[in-house]
C-alpha cells in the first residue's frame, strides 16, 4: 500500500512538472542614460509554448526612481513574440555614476529577472565659438565679437554669459533658453571704460548652462593702440598770472606710434586762448602756447577751466582740469634776483668778517704768524744756496750753447751756398733744354709750312690742268649738242640695294638652329629681329596724320632726326581732312657729288600743303672728310630728266654741326650733296683685309697642343673618342714608347700605337679622370696630367668645333666680299 502511495505521490510531481508554462525574455545588460535626458529602450518577451501565456512585469534596484515602463504587462499567443518600451528619464540633479535596475518578469508558472548596469552621465549640452578671439581698437573704440552658442542635446537648456578679468564696459544678452539642437549667434560688444588706456588685454568669457551645471571659458584678447593718447602738462595743475596779457606754455606728449594733429579746446574760461590746432610727432613733445588775457572786471581769486585735445581720426577726446591763480605779482615774484641777490652778499660779507676778526684775535693765529716767519726765512736760506750753485752751472751752459749755435750756423751757411749752386746750374741746363726745343719746334714747323705750299701748288697746277681739259672738251661738246647748265641740273640714279643684310640673317638664324636644335628660339630671334627692326625704321621714316586742316593755318614740326631734316613748318593751302604727311629717308647716288642724305616728302592729298622754313643739320666732319666747303653745300630736287638744283641758305655753324635752311618746298625727292674739292689722296689699307688676315693668322697660329698637359676631352656618348699620344709624349732617343692608362669605372681605354681609344659604357654619361703612361725600352716611365674625361648626352657639330670655326671664316669672307663688291658699285 505504502509502494502505491508513493508512486501516485512521483506521478503527481511529474505531471504539474511536465504541465509548467514557460516564456523567454531579452533586452540590454547595460545602458548608457545622461543627466536631464530621456531615452527609451525596447524588452522582448517570447512564448515558446503552444498555450497563450500572461506576462506581468515589476522593476527594483537604485534606479526605480528614473525608471518608466510602457506596459505592465504582456499576453502572448503561441510562438508569438512582443516588445514593449522601458523609458530611462534621468533627472538633473542626479550624480554620475552606475546605477543597478532589475526587471522581473513573472509568468503564471514562473520568473525570470534581467538585471541591468545603468551609467548615467552628465551631456555636453554646451558648445560656444568666438570669432574673432583677439580685436584690435583705438582708445575709446568698441571692439565687436560673434559669440555662437549651440546645443547639441534634445533637452531645452538655459544659458548664461559673463566677462571675468575686464575693467570696462560690455553689452551682450547674459541669459536665454535654447531648445534642442537649436542654436544662437549673439555680439558681444566691449569698450575701455579709461579712454587714456593702451596694450594688450587678456580675459575669459565664461558660459554656463543651468541644468547641466556646466561651464565654458574661452579666453578672448583685445589689443588698445596707443594712437592720439596725450600726455597733458605732466605734473602741473596750476598756472599763476595777474591782470597783464601773459602767455603760459604746456607740454603735451604723443604716446602713440604715429603723428596727431590734436584740436584744441578751452572750456570755462573765455579769457584763456589757444591755437585751434596741435601737432605733435609720435612720441615726442610739443609745447601748446595759452594766451591768458583777464578783463578788469575779473576779480582775484582762483578760476578753473579745463583743456581738451580731441583727435580727429577717432573723435576723442582728451581732458584735464587746470587753475588759474589770478592775483598782481609781487616785487620779489617780479624781480627776484633784485631783492635775493643784495641779501646774499651781505650775508657772505658780514659772516666773513666777523670769522676773520674772531680768527685775528685768536692764538691760533699768533702761532700760524710764527710758523709762516719760519718757514719763509728757510726757504730763503735755501733759495740763495740754490741761486748760488745755478749762477754757476748756467754760465757753463750758456758758453756751451753759444759755441754749439756758431758751428750750426756755419754749416747752414755752407749748404744754402751749396744749395744756390746747384739750383743755378739745373736752371741754366732747364734753359738750354728749353730753347733747343724750341730751336727744333722752329725748324719743323719751317719744314711742314714749305710741304704744304708744295702740296698746294701742286694741287693747283693738277686744278689748272683739269679746268684747261675740262674747257677744251666742253667747247668740243658744245660745237656738237645744246648743254643744260650744270648748277640746274644733275644726273644721277638711286642706289641699287643689296639683300646682304637679309642673306646673313638667314645664315645666323641657320647656324642658331644647328647649334641650338630649338625652332623656339629662332622664332624668338625672328621676333626680335622684327621689334628692332621696327624700332629702327623710326630713325627713317616719319609719319604724321590730321583729321582737320584749315586753309592757312601754319603748324610748326619737329621730325626728332638728329641730322639730315630736323624741323619745317606746314601751310595749309586749303581745308583738307584726314590729311597725312611722311617724310622718309633713303640712298642714292649722285654723278660728282657726294650725298649727305636723301629724303622724300609724300601727302595723301596732291597741292593740300607746302613746306616753309626746312631747315638742315649737316655734320662738320663730313665736310672736313670729303673737303667740302659749306658755300658748295646744294639742295637737289628730282625731276624727269635728273636733278635739279633748289636754293637753299646757310644759318649758322657749332663745333659739331652747320646748318641751313630753305624757305619754302613742296612734295618729292631731295638729296642733300656737296662737291668735294681736290685732294691728295692718301693710300689706306683696307680694314676688312686686316681683319681677315687676323682671323687667318688666329686659325694658323693655334698651337697643335696643350703647353700644360693633355687637355680635357669632351664627346658624345656611344661613340668613340681617340687621342694622339705622340703631341704630348717625346723620347729624346727617338726610341717607340709603350702607353698605358689608369683604369677608370665606366670607360674603357685601349691603344693603337701612339694613339688611346676611349669607348664609354652604352649609355654612360658623366666625368671620369685618368692618368696616361709612356715607358721607353730602358723601362723609363713618365706620366701625364690628370686628364679630365667629359661624356655628354650632344654635343653641338658633333662636338667637332673646328667646323665652327671654318663656318665662321666663310661667313667673314663672304661679308668682305660683299662690302668690297659694293664699293665697286
């Protein structure tokens, strides 16, 4: 009975046991939460059974009091799960820390608890930005920052605002509210209360927040100039005058760093003027004058008034109080000295007598009286003992000095004799000097006065004997055909140009790219060739244009030549518009004449103008090389037939330069030409023949080698480059030499007999050094210099400059070529 008992009783357990409904529950073992925040986290609660199941729920722990749940309870289907919210609403005043909540969840049948760690902290609900942080001002400015305040929570937060460290003014909103996430910009505005104040100044501005408790400095800077701060009368307040116009002088310092000019202000007192103006240099003083002028109506007494410097650039100003003590000035205010000075005196006077006679009648006195009467009677002994030995000793001197005086005196005399001597004999050698000279200068200039009249006479008879011929010709011409005087008009052609210039341009720019390898630098020589040239032209062609001429109006010109048409004058002979004049220069040659110079004058409306008053500057020299004179000096014009003769007047002449004029001259081509008179010719040797036999003579006379050593070799890489012992190696027996060299990293050396094979590694640049050995039969050995071994990337010709230097001869004997081939024509 006992085992049924118990086995119903096992049966039991095992059925309530297996009948149990249970669920699952999950959420977050640790929370984070901030002081006056709410956030909100979700629970999960699970029925894993197949029977609906109810959930309740309850919370415990330190926490409880910040603790909100959303649903006490839950009921759950089969299989189904569902969340609900637990809200964490920490207040303000909470501490920071770690809090314990336990949440239990309790079933039909059972319990669960989920324990959680809740840290609580404090939020930063405080951000706050200053732009700028540092300012700067004059005195008496007001210095503006943008505070920016922003919060960066979801509370609403209330904030305040102060200075701390600043004597001075401000104005900024101390206190407001922000809700979350929101933010405010606010000015803060500053201004020194002592307007006399300068430097740099340092203070904080300190946000807190209410709730939080939180606090912010941001340390802010503001930097006072010292600009048109004064320093008024240091030490003095009052000024002392009477009833008499009297003047006063102050001193007023500039503290700042730049010049002020101070206006000046006297307030409460109408008889005390000043200048209205004060400039002072920065730091340094200046004196303000008042001029203190009292009515007779004023009374004595003290009357205050006050000066003000005000400074315009920042509208200022600057204050200080003074007194003015009114009263008539005493005698001794007046003239001091004239009472002070007497008194003084006599003070001295009787105070020295009466010391002396208490000092006569003492017997102190009587001793000093005897010790004086002692003391000068041993000195007197003395001084006769002394006067005795020196009478003695001062006669020997004096006989000694006299006999020394009578030998210097004679051999003075000696040499002043001595002296006049010699000075006689070089005066008398200077004349003989002087008048073979002139002897000599005589008998030359005789001699080069007879070789002149010789070289005159001769030119004379050669003149006689061209005239005679001349006039036998023209006589025989004359019986054949009509002649035109020849001072009317000349024959002649304009002179064929040649393109040399332009040949040796295109060579240069040839030889440029060959050397160089760079088109750009050809077009840049081609640029500059074309800037100078156009820059050239001016000094050759002039042009100047008017949009409107008047009939008889007279414009005075200036071409700006140095010689040649320097100035004319234009006459419109009609009203003409968009009218242009040119004047340009140009070359011809003229049939026994030599041309100074041509020019031709051209208009774009035929008749519209004329030329009065050309004038003309010719160089002196040219008339002294071509023995020209002045009065043969013509004007030419071109006509169909040749040249005709214009008149032209001289004007006046200057060490460089003669000049003429011509009173009036229309459009065409002039030449400018003189007839050179006859001269001996004197042989010359042409320059270009001496350049060229130095150039010649520079090629031919280089030495085949170098007198210090082997030179320094240069090539291109990848190729090979040889040298000729044999120029830098002798053996006086005339035995064969064996060569040899150091080895050198990156070129290898090799011989051919006497001369060395240099072959650079492929691709190789750079310097290597080596030293060169020849050694006879005897086994004698001599070395070379330490040859500097240069490889380059190119080098221009192929490093080979002797075609430089033949390029350079052909071009030399192609420009002499030129030169003489134009004197022929």
């Amino acid at each position: 009975m006992r085992r049924f008992a118990l086995f119903f009783l096992f049966l039991f357990l095992f059925l309530n046991t297996a009948l149990a409904l249970d669920f699952n529950a999950a959420g977050d073992s640790e929370v984070a939460a901030f002081r006056c925040y709410t956030i909100e986290k979700e629970l999960f609660v699970s029925n894993p059974e197949s029977s609906d199941i109810v959930v309740s729920f309850s919370i415990g722990g330190d926490a409880v009091d910040f603790i909100r749940l959303s649903d006490l309870s839950l009921e759950l289907g089969p299989g189904e799960t569902k969340a609900f919210k637990i809200f964490y609403k920490v207040p303000c005043d909470a501490e920071e820390g770690v809090y314990n909540l336990d949440i239990y969840f309790d079933g039909s049948d059972s319990q669960k608890v989920l324990s959680q760690k809740i840290n609580v902290f404090t939020p930063d609900s405080l951000f706050v930005s200053v732009e700028p942080t540092s300012q700067n001002i004059n005195p008496c400015g007001v210095a503006s920052y943008t505070i920016r305040i922003e919060n960066p929570t979801n509370i609403n937060e209330s904030y305040s605002l102060k200075l701390d460290d600043f004597v001075g003014e401000y104005d900024v909103e101390d206190s407001f509210e922000l809700n979350g996430y929101e933010n405010k910009t606010l000015e803060l505005k500053i201004a020194p209360k002592d307007c006399k104040k300068s430097g740099e100044f340092s203070f904080n501005l300190i946000a807190s927040t209410i709730k939080t408790n939180l606090t912010k400095k941001i340390p802010l800077f503001l930097n006072i100039s010292s600009f048109g701060i004064p320093e008024i009368a240091k030490g003095v307040d009052r000024i002392r005058t009477d009833f008499d116009e009297k003047s006063a002088s102050i001193k007023i310092r500039n503290l700042g760093k730049k010049d002020v000019n101070y206006d000046v202000i006297i307030d409460g007192l109408s008889w005390v003027a000043a200048p209205k103006n004060l400039f002072v240099k920065a730091g340094s003083e200046a004196p303000l004058d008042l001029l203190l002028k009292p009515d007779k109506s004023v009374k004595e007494g003290e009357y205050n008034f006050e000066i003000k410097l005000a400074v315009p650039e920042s509208s200022v100003a600057y204050s200080k109080n003074f007194t003015v003590v009114l009263k008539p000035f005493s005698l001794i205010e007046r003239k001091p000295l004239l009472i002070f000075v007497p008194l003084v005196i006599l003070l001295l006077l009787g105070l020295g007598t009466v010391g002396i006679i208490f000092f006569v009648k003492s017997k102190a006195f009587e001793v000093l009286k005897q010790e004086v009467a002692k003391k000068r009677a041993e000195r007197d002994a003395l001084l006769q003992k002394k006067k005795d030995k020196l009478s003695k000793e001062k006669r020997e001197r004096l006989e000694r000095r006299e006999a020394l005086k009578r030998r210097k005196l004679e051999t003075e005399n000696k040499l002043l004799e001595l002296r006049k001597k010699k000075k006689e004999e070089k005066l008398r050698k200077k004349e003989e000097k002087l008048k073979k000279k002139e002897e000599k200068r005589k008998r030359k200039a005789l001699l080069k006065e007879q070789k002149r009249k010789e070289r005159l006479e001769k030119i004379a008879a050669k003149e006689r004997a061209r005239r005679a011929l001349k006039a036998e010709i023209t006589n025989k011409i004359k019986a054949q055909f009509k002649l035109i005087p020849k001072d009317k008009i000349y024959s002649g052609d304009s002179k064929k140009g040649f393109a040399f210039g332009w040949i040796l341009f295109i060579i240069i720019a040839l030889l440029l790219v060959l050397f160089l390898k760079s088109f750009g630098l050809l077009v840049l020589l081609v640029f500059i060739v074309v800037s100078v040239w156009f820059e050239f032209r001016k000094a050759f062609h002039f042009v100047r244009r008017w949009k409107f001429l008047e009939k008889g109006s007279a414009l005075p010109i200036s071409t700006g030549w140095k010689l040649g048409v320097y100035s004319f004058t234009v006459v419109a002979l009609k009203n003409v518009k968009r009218f242009s004049l040119t004047v340009r220069k140009f070359s011809s040659k003229l049939d026994k004449l030599k041309c100074f110079g041509c020019f031709a004058v051209s208009s774009n409306v035929e008749g519209a103008v004329k030329l009065s008053d050309v004038r003309f500057r010719v160089l002196r020299r040219w008339f002294e090389k071509h023995n020209i004179s002045p009065d043969d000096f013509k004007l030419l014009k071109r006509a169909k037939d040749g040249w005709q003769r214009l008149k032209i007047g001289f004007i006046k002449a200057d060490k460089r330069f003669f000049y003429f004029s011509v009173d009036k001259l229309g459009v065409g081509e002039f030449a400018l030409a003189g007839k050179p008179l006859p001269k001996i010719q004197k042989k010359r040797f042409n320059i270009f023949w001496i350049a060229l036999i130095g150039i010649v003579a520079l090629f031919l006379l280089q030495p085949s080698f170098s007198t210090d050593g082997i030179p320094t070799q240069v090539w291109q890489k990848d190729t090979l480059h040889s040298i000729s012992l044999g120029r830098y190696f002798h053996d006086p027996d005339l035995d064969s030499l064996k060569f040899s060299a150091d080895e050198t990293e990156n070129i290898d050396i090799s011989f051919d007999g006497d001369v060395a094979l240099l072959n650079p590694s492929p691709g190789w640049t750079g310097v290597e050094y080596t030293r060169f050995h020849a050694t006879d039969p005897a086994g004698e050995t001599a070395s070379s210099n330490n040859v500097k071994l240069v490889v380059k990337d190119s080098l221009p010709f192929d490093g080979n400059l002797r075609w430089v230097n033949l390029i350079a001869l052909a071009l030399l004997l192609f420009l002499v070529v030129l030169v003489l081939f134009e004197k022929k024509i």
